[in-house]
C-alpha cells in the first residue's frame, strides 16, 4: 500500500496543475452546452427527412446526440489550443470520443452484414474493453505531459 501512495499523490498533483484544470474546465463547460442543446433540439426524437424511406437515416438516428457532443467538444479544444496553446488533454479527449462515435457507426454498419449475437459478443468481449484500456492509458500520459 505503501508504494502506491507516491504515485497516487503524484497523479493527484498532475490532475490539479492550472493547465490540467483549464482543459477539464473547457470541456465540462461544453458538455454544458450540450446538455441544454439536445434537449432544446430533439435529436433522437424528431423526425429526420426520409427516414422511412432510407434505412440508414434511421439507424444512424441514435448517434445524432454522440455527433453533436463530438462537434462542441472538439470545438472547445480547438479554441483553447488556439487561445492558450495548451490544449493536448483536451485534444487527446475529444480525439478519443471521436474515435469511440466512430466505432459505434463500425458496430452499426457491422450489424447489417454480421448476426447480431456475433456483433454483441465482439463489441462487449473485444472492442469495448480495448476503448477503456487505450483511454485510460491515453488519458494517464496525457495528465503525466
């Protein structure tokens, strides 16, 4: 127990660095925004032109809130690398939900071609617990920078 109290308090250290704080600032403020503007917008609810007659429309459907997220996160990040010039935690998580949005479109367009017990499996015994392992390790070096 001992040899993990440095390097809990270091990491402790790390998290509460004015820079640190100011990205996580950035980012909780946009999910903020966020918040409020997909409840005020409707995007899982409302009706999407033609999506009765186009299949996909109404399979990416759902995502329509993740995309919105990834735009104002990104956009965040964006300006406060273009204001500050520190913005590499913030860039690396929005990158990341990127990245994650863009597994969700692959598991979506996989379920048209695969059976779905098979993509299930896939996506709970292989694809998420990688996301939580490469996020974590992602996000611990870019605390330690």
């Amino acid at each position: 127990m001992n040899s993990l109290t440095p390097v809990l308090a270091d990491f402790i250290s790390d998290l509460l660095r004015p820079s640190v704080l100011l990205q996580l600032f950035a980012l909780v403020f946009g999910l903020i925004i966020w918040f409020f503007l997909q409840i005020s917008l409707y995007l899982e609810t409302r009706r999407w032109p033609f999506e009765h007659r186009f299949k996909y429309i109404a399979l990416f459907k759902p995502l329509a809130n993740e995309v919105l997220l990834l735009v104002i996160l990104r956009i965040f990040a964006l300006a406060l690398h273009n204001i500050s010039g520190v913005a590499g935690l913030a860039l690396f998580i929005s990158g990341f939900y990127g990245f994650c949005v863009f597994t969700r479109v692959f598991i979506i367009l996989l379920r048209l071609r695969v059976p779905i017990s098979i993509v299930k499996s896939f996506d709970v015994s292989v694809l998420r617990p990688f996301l939580v392992v490469f996020g974590f390790v992602g996000f611990i070096s870019q605390i330690a920078a």
